[in-house]
C-alpha cells in the first residue's frame, strides 16, 4: 500500500547534516581555515570574487570552504550575500594606467617603455607534477632586490598617439548597471562588458577559442595583459575631490584586432576588452577575446560564429543563472511527467489501433486501465 | 532573522517589484521586465515566485506553499521554511485558509476565493520562446500581436500527432490580447485561469519577467475550431480519496507493473479524507 | 506643520501596497487608506500615503502646477528621494487634478514592445463615490462597477477611456479623494452613463 512521503523537513535537515560532515572531512587532518584558503588557493579565491562581482577575498576564500571547493557553489554563496549589502557610494573610473605593476607583458613588441615583467606566471613552468609539495617541503623567499615598478604606460596608448587605434571613447552617458536592472537587448557594450566580467570563465575560454578556430575569426594580438594593484577613489563631496578608499588587485587585457575603417575613416586596429578581479589572466584574454567578436554588428563585421552572437553569448554566460536552471531538473515535475505519460499513452493507443485496423475511435480522450498496466513494460 | 530586513528583500528592491505588479496587473499577460536580485537559493527552483511573495507579504498574512499541488515536497518545505524564517508568517496546508499562495507547476483544486493571491514561479516566461529564441524578436511579435507561429506550431502536432502535443504550459490568451504562458501547469488547470476570483501572479527570476491576471479575466486556452481544446483524463479514480475530479499522480508500487493514481493535490485530498471517515 | 512619514516604514508600506494592489486589479472598488495627514488640503492622506508606498531614488514625479509648490517638493524630496521632472514624459507618475487632463499634456505612454514604460496619474480629487456616472468593465471587474466622480473629472474620464484606443499602451490612474483611493488600469472599459 502507497504512503504519501511526509517528512521532507526532516530529510532536508538530515541531507545538511550529512553535508557539513562530508565538508569537514577526516576529523584526524586539520581543519582548512579561511586564511590558509585566502593566501594559498588564492587563484580560485579571485575566481570567485570576479564572477560574484564582489571584491572581498576573505568572504570569497569562506565560500569557498563552505562550498567544499565547488567554485560555482562558491561563486553563487558570495553572489547571494552581494545582494544584500547596501550601496554606500559609486566610485570614479578606475585608472588602470596608474597601476602598481605585478606583471605586464606585450605580445607586440619586443620591448616596450617599461620593460616585459613576467611576475607570478605558471606560463613557463613544466607541468610536472612536483612531488617536494606532496613531502610538504617548504618554499624559499622570493629575494627582493629590485625596487618596485614604476607605472608603465599602457601600450594602446602608444599606438594610439600614432592613430593606428580607434580611440575609446568616454561619451559621459550613465553606464547600464547590470546586478540592478534587467537586460533590454540589445545591450550597448558597456552592460555587454559588465555580463562579460561576471560570465563563466570555462564558457567565455570556449567561445573565445572558437573564434581563433574561424568561428568570428578576429585577428588578435595580446596587445598588453597587466595585473597589479590598483587604487579605488570616492568622490567626496565634502571636501569636493576625490579621495582614495584603499586599492584593489585586478587583472586587464587589452586585445589588438584586425582593422576597421570606412571610406570615410583611415583603417584602424580595433580593440577587445577583458578586465576581471584579481589575478584571472586567462579570464580576461577570453572576455577580450569574445567583447571584440560581439563587435562584430556595431564594426559592419558577417555574423558567423556563435561567439558574435549577443544574445546568445550574454543571456548564458552567468554561470549562477545556468547552474541553477539545469540543476532545476532535479526537482519533482511528477506533474508535468504525468500530463506526457498520459498524451504519449493515448498516442500510442491511437497508433495500435489504425496498425491493426480495428477501427478504434481515434481520439479518445481517456485511457483505459488495461492499456495503462501494460505500458511501460511493453517493448512495442 | 537578525541581518536581514523582513522578507529577506531590502525595500528599495520591494518597492522597484511592486511597481513593476502594478503594471503587470493594468496590463493583463505582459510580461513586465524587472530588476531580479539573486536570491539565496538557485535559480530555477522557485526564485522568481519568492521575490514577489517577499515583495507582497505582511506579517498578518497565511502563506501556503506548493510544489506539484504538494505541500510535502522538498521544494515546497524549503520555500515555506525560508519565509518563516525570515518573515516569521504563520503558514497553512489549508488552501482556503491561505491569503497568500505560492505555487509550481499547479492550481489547487478547491476553489480559490476572493482576495486570495496565487504566486507561480516561473522558468521560461515566454510562451513564444521555444518558436523563436531571441528575445529582440519575441518581444516585437506581441508588440504586433503577431501569433500566428504559435498556432502553426499547434496545428503542426495535430497534423502529425493527431493531437495538440502540448500538455502543461499550454499557451493562454489573456483578455483577448497577450498570449501568455500560465508556466508549466498541466492543461487540465487551464480553466482555472478563466474569470479566477483571486488574483494570480506571475514571477520568472532568472529571466527577469513578472505578469499578472487580474480576478474576473477572460483566459482562453488556444485552439482550433475543429480541434477545441481539451484537458487530462483519468478512467480512475485517486486510490485515496476516490475523487474523480482531480489532476491524478501515478505512484509505481512494485517492480512488476504495479501502479496507482492518487491526488496530486494532497490538501484536497486529505481533506477529501477527512470528510469520507 | 511638517509632512508626516509612515510610522512603520516596512509594515505599514507593505499594508498601503497591498491596496494598492487589490485596487489596481478590482477597478473601481474603494479602499480607505491609513496614512497620516499632510498638512494642506491638497494632497489627501491617500495620496500622500501612495507617494510614500511607491516613490524613492529610482522614481521620477511630475507635478501638475495646481499641485507644485516649495512644501510639497521638499516633503516628496526629503521623504522618498524620488527625483522631480519638469518633463512629463518622463515621468513615472503626474501628480495632478482632474482639471490638469483637459490640456493636452505629452505623458509617457510606453511602447509596444514596452508599455510599462509609462506615467502613472496620481488624481486628488474633490469626489469619489461607488456609484455615479461612470461605469467601467473589463479585467478584474467580475460584471461591471460604477464610480461617481463629479463633473470635474470630465477631462480625466476623457483622457482614461482614449485608454481603450491605445491599448497595450496607456495610462493608468490612482484616483484619491481624502483617505480613499480606486485605481482605473488602461485595461478598464469606460463609459459614461447619463
């Protein structure tokens, strides 16, 4: 005999139980704490604080540990707790040219006004697995003999002087704001950017990479990657100036892109954009990559690829919003299930029966038991 | 719940929704864009339903929850759990007893009264999407009323199925003018919508849409002249309650072929019970 | 006398909403709200309570002339931080009497692809009564209602049944009179009888 299921509270609760159990892991080994999280794991932990749009490693390296590692997960919990936090203040335009540099490479020249700094890169490291890690051997101090960069000029701006780049253009109108109004298609490339810094990282890494197999080919230089720190300033109005509430580490890319121009404009080198939190240098050369092939409408460009596709790219490139929805087919749709079940049912009734010829009224709204029992087993 | 404000949405973002039911209420089946937030459960699972349940709860309120016309199913106790939690309401089984229901995938099927309010969560708002996937291009065709490909796509199953083969998100007409999808409901609660005496609601949060019918609209599910529509039938009856007017779940009870239809609505068909002992 | 605020901004907002809601969607009951009155007659303590319920930073209100004034801009100011247009057409709701309909004013009316993006009137009127001259059907509307406005209201009634015309786009309105308030949605059929 059937007993409706009661008791859904009490699985829930059990189902967390055993979840925190699982997170914790072997009560013999330490417990991983929030800091080891944030200085160690600190590549995932900017993973994170980007595709939340929240900057606060400490509460992203939490999200993390409470997500057992599941960088969706984590990026979601730091997502929904981005949602209640007031907004206090708009902050000015960010001066990347002004930033402190960690790292700064041109893949154009060979040398440039302020030199290649590789910084922290795994770019020319041999994959090999190192096994001193695994012995928990200990790793020297980085021996600090040179004295910290001077900023460096952005090498865009160098091309630009020459005017072989278009110019980016602030034209002083109020930016779309993404996390508060919803998107009105098509969106101007200042909302296009912003979905394109939250999108997924593996999804933008893909879509960027059809474009370099002919998918929307645009041609592109890394025309300059930098990362390092850069200084966030609030306009105050009390004292009317700007003043600066403390720096944040961010990663740019700055795509060069075959050229455009008209009969009117001279050719011209065009440009992709990626800007992320963080050290997330793959992040940005991807977002560069695909900001330059949804230009493809506004540079007079054929649509080819489905990363040049707008609409397409930006309604499923948030990785919350995508998660959710395909994870959403685990809930129950017993009902839905039983309105097919019931139409395929009679469908294959009505098949039978013009099959045999027996003349059964076609179009019968009701099932019979029989044909129901024997259903589901039934191979025909 | 200390940290948060009542119902969980600041009032900023309540107000901003409220605004937007406004207009979904003056204007019948449209789907009125709006500034979805993320709330603290995923997308898909309910989180359009829940902004606009936060945005239109007080603390004198009944709320019910639903999830398959059950108010025992996981999905449902989560919901239901979260807005006592945070807006600390009293909460029913009871559907009359509700002043506020929130629903997926179904209607109950006692009768809702006037002043009741039914909230259904909602994962693709758009009727048309599944014809044309852009919404740039949706949106131009209610602009102009353009629905011919909705019944083309419903008179091309019945060319080849013999049948309509839509069975749940069956596409409405509200008040003569906005084809509107009633989100995944089973056909059979179509005729519910039509001249409804409470209020229905409509959220879809990750698409970022909410609508509403107001009591006393006309809803007409689409059809042809020679094809009217129709909705679900069962031979049985519910193995519990024994109701023959009620949306039926099939339970497998064995390995062997062995089933049974009981209610989907499980406060009607207690109660159903209750009255039959 | 300064304008009052809601004593319970959550609850209280949440109370106003809700009829609000039921007015917009049941056209032509009336609701009566508990606001605090503001000071003056003009502005009702429904009207005022529904400025409270709906304005902030993200609003944008017109204010017909017979309305504006310093006290008014400065109480809608300091208690919503909703911004002031001079533009009707953009904004999100008119202050206005019935009288201000009778010019041709450019409210936003929306799109078709957006109708939404349209003015809401905010009416203080002098009367509003169940029963009357008017009578409306349509959604939310079961057989038909009646509202008794007086004859000022002609040039407004005129305006809102252009409604029918426009459909999907439009105007809706909140008509208040006192503490009482109904709401006419573009949705409404319009009909005066004599």
């Amino acid at each position: 005999m059937y007993v409706a299921v009661k008791g859904g509270e009490r699985a829930i609760a059990n189902a967390h139980r055993l979840l925190a159990d699982r997170r914790r892991g072997d009560r013999e080994q330490a417990e991983l704490e929030v800091d080891q999280i944030q200085g160690q794991l600190r590549l995932a932990v900017d993973r994170v604080m980007s595709e939340a749009s929240l900057y606060d490693p400490e509460l992203a390296a939490l999200a993390i540990k409470q997500a057992s590692g599941d960088m969706i997960e984590a990026v979601f919990l730091l997502r929904a707790y981005r949602t209640t936090l007031p907004r206090l203040a708009v902050s000015e335009p960010l001066d990347t040219g002004a930033m402190r540099i960690e790292r700064r490479i041109s893949a154009t020249y060979k040398d440039i006004p302020g030199g290649q700094v590789l910084g922290p890169t795994y770019d020319y490291t041999h994959r090999l697995l190192d096994f001193l890690l695994l012995a928990e051997g200990e790793t020297p101090p980085v021996e600090s003999s040179e004295p910290p960069l001077a900023p460096c000029p952005q090498i865009l701006e160098l091309l630009d002087a020459e005017g072989l780049i278009e110019r980016e253009r602030d034209d002083g109108s109020e930016p779309a704001d993404i996390t508060r109004d919803p998107p009105d298609y098509p969106v101007d490339r200042a909302a296009r950017l912003q979905m394109l810094a939250r999108g997924d990282e593996g999804y933008l890494l893909a879509l960027g990479y059809s474009t370099q197999r002919g998918y929307g080919r645009n041609h592109p230089f890394a025309g300059e990657i930098r990362l390092g720190q850069v200084e966030v300033e609030i306009f105050a109005e009390e004292w009317g100036e700007a003043v600066c509430v403390g720096e944040i580490a961010l990663s740019e890319c700055q795509m060069i892109n075959q050229f455009g121009g008209s009969r009117e404009a001279a050719p011209q080198f065009t440009r992709g954009y990626g800007l992320a939190f963080g050290h997330s240098e793959r992040k940005t050369l991807a977002m560069a990559l695909v900001d330059r092939a949804l230009r493809a409408e506004e540079l007079g460009e054929p649509i080819q690829g489905p990363a040049q596709q707008a609409e397409f790219v930006l309604a499923h490139a948030d990785n919350v919003e995508a998660s959710g929805f395909v994870s959403h087919l685990k809930l129950p749709h017993y009902v839905d299930f039983q309105s097919e079940l019931e139409l395929l049912r009679r469908l294959r009734r009505e098949h039978e029966a013009r099959r045999q010829g027996t003349g059964q009224e076609a179009g019968s709204p009701t099932s019979t038991t029989d044909e129901r029992a024997a259903a589901p087993g039934d191979p025909a | 719940m200390n940290g948060y404000n009542f119902a969980y949405l600041d009032e900023q973002t309540k107000r901003m929704i409220r605004r937007a039911l406004l207009k979904a209420v003056a204007i019948p089946g449209y789907q009125v864009p709006f500034g979805g937030r993320e709330m603290p459960m995923p997308y898909g699972w309910g989180t359009g339903g829940m902004q606009l349940t936060a945005s239109i709860l007080g603390a004198d309120d009944v709320l019910k929850v639903i999830d398959q016309g059950a108010d025992d199913t996981t999905n449902a106790v989560s919901i239901r759990a979260f807005f006592e939690r945070v807006a600390g309401v009293e909460t029913t089984t009871v559907t009359p007893a509700a002043s506020v229901i929130q629903t997926r995938h179904r209607i109950p099927e006692t009768p809702l009264e006037p002043g009741q309010i039914l909230v259904f969560q909602v994962p693709i708002p758009e009727p048309l999407r599944f014809i044309e996937p852009s919404e740039q291009e949706t949106r131009l065709m209610h602009a102009l009323e353009e629905y011919g490909v909705m019944h083309v796509k419903l008179y091309e199953d019945i060319a080849r199925h013999g049948h309509i083969a839509t069975t749940y998100a069956y596409p409405v007409k509200v008040d003569g003018r906005y084809v509107m999808d009633p989100s995944p409901i089973p056909k059979f609660d179509n005729p519910k919508l039509d001249m409804s005496p409470a209020l229905l609601l409509f959220g879809a949060g990750r698409e970022k849409r909410l609508y509403a019918i107001p009591p006393h609209t006309r809803v007409e599910s689409l059809d042809f002249e020679d094809h009217p529509f129709e909705i679900q039938r069962w031979e049985q009856r519910c193995a519990l309650c024994a109701s023959d007017k009620s949306f039926l779940d099939e339970v497998i009870t064995d390995d062997a072929g062995g089933r049974m239809f009981v209610c989907s609505d499980t406060d009607y068909c207690l109660t159903r019970r209750g009255e039959l002992s | 006398m300064p304008w009052p605020t809601l004593n319970d901004p959550v609850h209280d907002s949440q109370r106003l909403f809700r009829q609000l809601l039921t007015a917009m969607s049941e056209p032509g009951t009336l609701h009566t709200l508990e606001v605090p009155s503001p000071p003056g007659d003009d502005i009702g303590p429904a009207l005022w309570g529904v400025l409270l319920t709906l304005c902030d930073l993200d609003t944008r209100v017109w204010l017909a002339p017979a309305l504006d004034g310093p006290a008014l801009q400065e109480a809608l100011v300091f208690h919503t931080g909703c911004r002031l247009t001079a533009d009707p057409a953009e904004a999100d709701f008119a202050l206005v009497t019935p009288g201000v309909l009778a010019e041709p004013i450019a409210f936003a009316l929306g799109s078709d692809e957006y109708p939404d993006r349209s003015t809401t009137l905010l009416v203080a009127l002098d009367t509003l009564e169940p029963a009357g001259e008017w009578y409306l059907t349509g959604p939310g509307i079961a057989l038909q209602r009646q509202l008794g406005l007086g004859v000022a209201a002609a040039p407004l009634m005129a305006r809102l049944a252009a409604n029918r015309g426009s459909f999907p786009c439009g105007l809706d309105a909140i008509l208040t009179c006192g503490a009482r308030l109904a709401a006419l949605p573009r949705s409404t059929r319009i009909e005066e009888v004599a």
